[in-house]
C-alpha cells in the first residue's frame, strides 16, 4: 500500500516544489491544498507520484477553525483514493530530513501505530481556548482591528459569568502536524460533525483536535510515543525560547538537522537557496 502525504501551503512555493521533489516515489501520493486567498497557484512537478491538487479550496485564517476545515478537504481527498498505509499531514514549508526508502521503512516497522504528539498543557489554557466562545477569526492576528478587540471583550464577559462551554469535554492539545493510519483517518472524518460541535469557534483548534479525538477513541492505545512532543510525530521544530513561536531554520541550523532522528522538519524559506540545497541532501 502507498503513504498518503497531505499538504497545507500559502507561500514559500520554492519550498513546497523541494517538498514536493523530495515526496516523489512511486510509493507515494501527494495532496495538496492551497489557501483560497492565493491568486497564482504555482505549478508542481512530479515523475513518479500521484500529485493531486485539490480544487475545492477554502481561505484559511491563523487560529481559526478554517484550519481544520482544510484538512478535512486534504483527508476527504485521500480517503476517496485510498486506503493507504499512513497519511501525513504536513505544511507547505516543511521538509523531510531522511530518505524516502528510510521514511517507508521506518513506518513499517512500526505499522499501526499513531503518531501523533502530546503535550502538558494547564487548565487555564484549555479554558480560555476551548470553552469560550471566539468569534470574528479572519481577525486573530490582527490586533489593531476592531473586532479583535470586540472579540476579546466578549471572551472577558464570558469568562466574567461562568459561560462555559465544551464543559464535558476532556480536552488534549499537541502538535497539528501527525501521521496517522487508515483507521484513524476514517474516524476524523466520520467525526465531523462532533468535531463542528465542540471545535467550531474556539481558538487554535488544530492543536487539539487529533489528540482529543484520539483519546476518546478505540485508537487509544496504540500512540508511538506520548510523552515526547518531538519524536511523537517525527518533526523537529525550531520552537523561540519562550516557545511561543516557531522560528524558521537557517544555515546555522544544518548539524542540528543532520543528527536529529526526526523524519521531517519545519518551517523553511527560501531566502537562502544554498542552504535549502543542503537540508535537501540530507533525504537523498
């Protein structure tokens, strides 16, 4: 059976098409969404996998549910055309850091497995981001707006009367980005509508939607690893000190990639193509 990998993108076309490059086996199929708010949608060239973009496209906004929404489409496209041994769900930026004879190895080994990545995180958060209601989410990032500001008074007049939602819900965040089999695949997507129900205008949802979903599924025991963010999922993230962002690889970054035992890193850029050019070689 073939790997399904499932991409996300917006920009950074020079690193998609070396994504794409890297991607390209005959023991692949490669779906990729791109946001509605891109006019130019670059072309991709692929010789040996099936390159699948789709056309049913949405905008897609930083903390909003839109992001879930794309990956509904990615995973809906994938099904249909599947089944397929692991789907991996990835960003345009993104790239792997082993060969794709290692990668395909690497997951037979450990067939069946889920991974996807967990981390602690306190009630105060799960709270304020999953149990109050957070409309207006085109405006997140956009602090001088007026319905950011709007938006935030309304959380605090939430908060302020105990308006709770998602009350019975147990909650659990982690990264977005996962690998997960046919069978987890199929019960994000039979999980639609409770996904709409609970996740629907709350804030960041993509970092907790496979992890709740998978904890109060039958999928539960089978996690790779659940007590290390990193190797839960194969990626390595170049997080800020205050880990409140993540920060974009560079040259200086090249020795810790070479000896990382992750499977794909992120987030590239293109602004250095001799760098991008090395990180490259390491998959080969």
């Amino acid at each position: 059976m073939k790997h399904a990998f499932l991409i996300l993108t917006h920009n950074e076309f020079r690193v998609l098409q070396a994504l794409v490059s890297r991607l390209d086996d005959e023991r692949n199929d490669i779906f990729v969404h791109f946001d509605k708010n891109v006019k130019d949608i670059p072309e991709l060239k692929v010789d040996k996998a099936g390159l699948f973009v789709l056309r049913k496209r949405i905008e897609v906004y930083w903390g909003g549910f839109s992001m879930v929404k794309a990956e509904e489409l990615l995973f809906e496209e994938a099904v249909a055309k599947g089944p397929y041994i692991y789907y991996h769900l990835l960003s345009g930026v993104d790239l792997p850091l082993k060969s794709q004879d290692y990668i395909h190895d690497f997951f037979q080994r450990y067939s069946g497995k889920e991974f996807i990545s967990f981390e602690r995180v306190s009630k105060a958060i799960v709270d304020y981001r999953m149990r109050y209601i957070h409309l207006f989410q085109k405006c997140f990032r956009d602090r001088s707006s007026l319905l950011y500001r709007i938006r935030g008074l309304l959380v605090f007049l939430q908060r302020g009367l105990l308006l709770k939602r998602n009350r019975k819900v147990d909650f659990h965040k982690g990264s977005q980005w996962v690998s997960v089999t046919d069978g987890m695949a199929r019960c994000f997507l039979d999980s639609k509508s409770w996904i709409r129900k609970v996740f629907e205008n709350t804030f960041i949802p993509d970092e907790f939607v496979f992890q709740t979903l998978y904890m109060r599924s039958s999928f539960n025991e089978i996690i790779y690893d659940e007590d290390d963010v990193s190797s839960g999922n194969m990626r390595l993230v170049n997080w800020s000190k205050d880990h409140l962002f993540v920060k974009d690889w560079s040259a200086s970054d090249l020795e810790r990639l070479e000896k990382s035992s992750a499977l794909f890193a992120r987030k590239f850029n293109g602004s250095d193509p001799d760098f991008l050019g090395a990180v490259v070689k390491l998959s080969n």
